[in-house]
C-alpha cells in the first residue's frame, strides 16, 4: 500500500500468478486525474529501468485465466507412491502456485467430498525419533504402513532375532584356513 500522509490511498494487488498488478485508487479518486478508479500496470519490458507502464484489459483476462485447479496439485503427486507434504508444496510453488491457493487446493484435495479422480489422501510415515511424518498419496494408507503398525512390526522382528547373551563368548572365526 502506497500512501502520502493521507492525502491518497493507492493500494496494488497482483492478479493470479501473472505480471500484471491492479492499481486501486482508494481516496481523492476525484483529484487523481484518472479515469477509473482501478488501473492495470505491469513492469516494462527492459526490467533495467524500473517503470510501470499500463495493461491492457486483454492482459488482464489473460492474466486472470493463470489460475491453478485442482488438477494442477494432483498431477503434482505420484501416481503410484507418497511425496512428502513440505516436498509437494516446494514443487508447487516453483510450478507457479501461491502459497494460499496450494493450501486451499490441498485442504479441497484431501476433503471426503472431492471426486475419487482428483481426491488425495494424507499418509503418517513413521519417524522412530518422534512425531510421524506428513506425506500426500493417491491412494489411502494402508493399514500395515501406519506408524503404529510398523512401530510393532519393528518390534516383532527384534524379539524374532537371536543375540548372544552377554556371558557366552563370541567367536571370530576365519573361513580362509592360514596358508603360507
């Protein structure tokens, strides 16, 4: 927001993920000499000289239409494996996605009411030094692969294996007989 003493109030918002930026006069419309009271604007060409210069209202369809959809976050996940939450929003922000439209498409995603087409599931990875971990599939997590579960698979095979106790001796036996 751009002010001056309270003389006028010039506030700038981008519109999608473009390069175009709506310019909303907010007060004193009547001595700014503007036609309307919303402008579009984008940086010139040469980036060099740090100019805005108008847009066109083509520019501003345009620019409206770069939208993400909820396809767009699907096709970000693995058909056939989980990704990491932190992973899937670090890749949808360099695909272009705002961090509130990332957010507000996963919360979507992931609601019981989405299509089974473009539904995610959230799956808890076991973490054996603390809290599970977060991470995004296209199927439900089974069963078997909850922390839990696999907490008491991992204990299981530890009373399945057979360690020397510490009164019996341990033997280090060579295979390879000593030949000179």
């Amino acid at each position: 927001m751009l002010t001056g003493f309270f003389r006028t109030i010039i506030t700038v918002a981008p519109i999608g993920n473009s390069r175009v930026f709506k310019f909303n006069l907010a007060k004193r419309f009547e001595q700014s000499g503007w036609i309307l009271q919303h402008q579009l604007f984008k940086w010139h060409e040469d980036r060099s000289k740090r100019l805005w210069v108008p847009a066109s209202s083509s520019e501003e369809s345009q620019a409206q239409k770069t939208g993400k959809t909820l396809q767009d976050l699907y096709s970000l996940v693995p058909a056939s494996d989980t990704i990491p939450k932190s992973s899937l929003q670090l890749n949808a922000q360099s695909g272009g996605f705002t961090r509130a439209q990332f957010r507000g498409l996963l919360d979507e995603a992931l609601s019981e009411s989405t299509p089974d087409s473009l539904r995610l599931y959230p799956w808890s990875i076991y973490n054996p030094r603390g809290q599970p971990g977060v991470a995004i599939g296209r199927s439900p997590q089974p069963d078997d692969q909850t922390p839990h579960a696999v907490k008491l698979a991992l204990q299981q095979q530890g009373k399945n294996r057979k360690y020397p106790s510490k009164n019996s001796p341990i033997r280090e036996t060579d295979p390879t007989p000593n030949t000179p």
